[in-house]
C-alpha cells in the first residue's frame, strides 16, 4: 500500500498545528517539540487516532503519529539514554521499525545532537541489520558542521546508515549531495537568509525506487506556524516480486 511520511518540527503548539498535515494524507507522521498526549487532548485524532510521545518537557517532546491503517508499540530494544532516537513498531499491510529522532542536547557536549544519533545507531546496529528500519525526524545536523567537536559528525551518521542499506529520501531523489542541498527544512530565528537543512526522512534503498514524492514545505506558507517546514514524502505500492 501507499505511505505517506511526514516529518515537521512544529516549534510547540501542535494542538493548533494539526490540521495543517490534513492535505498531505499522511499515514505517518513524526513531530518534534511536540506537546504531551495530555496536553493535546484530542487534537489529532480525527488524523492520527494512534500516538506515542517521548520527552521530559510536556510542551515541547516528541511526538509519533499515525492512521488507523498502523499501529505504533515502542520496540523491545528502546533505550532511553538517547535524546530522542526512539525505535517504534509499525504494524499494518506493510509492517517496519521506524526510529523516530529528534536529536537534543547533551551535559557532555561531545554526546550533544548528532552525537546522540551516532551513538545511538551503534546501540541499534542490531536492528538495522535485521529489520526494515527508517530513520525519520529532525537530526539538527547537516556536513557543513562535521568539523564540530562531536562523537560522530553527519558524514558518519550518513555512511553508517548507508552500510546498512538505508539512504536519505531528499538527496537520492533530487540527486543532491549531504552539504549541497538547494532547500532547507529550517530558517533560523525566522530569517529566510539563514535557511539549513537539518530535517529528514532516510529510507532503505529498496523502498527509494518506490518514492512518488518528497516535498519540502515553502517559507511562506509555514514560517507563521514554526521555523521548520515539513518534510513529506509519499512511497508507491510496493513493487511485484518484493
């Protein structure tokens, strides 16, 4: 069956926000600084009547969404020491593990946001080796900013997931490299100038031939709801004989 991802960092409020992911029909969809459940209420269930959410902050976490059509269970192997790289159970027609991110910082500095993946990626080789894994959220992180003292830096996060057959929607299907992205998925403080490309929806390979769509949301129509614009990508009806 078709599915449709989204991956939006709503700056808070999302009770407000929801309605906006409407037209893009998503069946998944991964939202950071997200409200808690409790705090929501039941903004989102006319969308997304399943919700898990992950945070020490009730108004600002992460939240992961999704229709009727899946079902959301946090994988057996989850560990919390991880701000927030969550492996969930998809379960529906086409069933996968989604690690849902939203990188953050850390006492160690070193550790701090995209340390927290790398390290992360590491403790969850196991499933990246077994399962259908994606790997969906805001990673604040970009190569331009490899030469940052971390753990890990983006160019590795990147080739660890590719050694692992897991590559990165926006730049396999608008043919881009890591660092030269054309369109950026955040603008700092508000500013159009100062636009970076930090949000991302990775996929494994076999599932890149069947992508329809990634669409990067416009300044203009988003920069009164958050800094971030969603990512949105649409994956087709899996191929005959796969």
């Amino acid at each position: 069956m078709n599915i449709g991802i989204v991956a939006w960092n709503c700056r808070q409020a999302f009770r407000k926000k929801v309605e906006k992911l409407a037209r893009f029909r998503p069946e998944i969809a991964v939202i950071s600084e997200c409200e808690s459940l409790e705090r929501l209420g039941d903004k989102h269930t006319s969308l997304f009547p399943n919700a898990l959410w992950f945070g020490d902050n009730l108004h600002k976490g992460l939240g992961v969404f999704s229709t009727s059509a899946y079902s959301l269970t946090v994988h057996p192997a989850y560990d919390p020491r991880f701000r927030w790289v969550v492996p969930i159970c998809v379960t529906g027609l086409e069933s996968f593990t989604l690690l849902a991110v939203w990188t953050k910082d850390h006492k160690d500095r070193k550790q701090g946001y995209i340390g927290q993946l790398f390290l992360a990626l590491e403790q969850y080789q196991m499933l990246l080796q077994k399962e259908t894994c994606l790997v969906v959220g805001d990673l604040n992180s970009n190569a331009i900013w490899d030469a940052l003292p971390r753990v890990g830096n983006h160019t590795a996060v990147v080739q660890m997931l590719k050694e692992y057959g897991v590559e990165s929607t926006y730049h396999c299907f608008f043919q881009e490299e890591h660092g030269q992205e054309s369109v950026p998925t955040y603008y700092f403080h508000h500013h159009r100038e100062k636009g970076y490309h930090i949000d991302f929806c990775f996929l494994p390979v076999e599932w890149i031939e069947r992508v329809e769509s990634v669409q990067i949301g416009t300044y203009e129509e988003w920069r009164e709801w958050s800094d971030h614009v969603p990512v949105v990508v649409k994956v087709g009806e899996r191929l005959k004989g796969n």
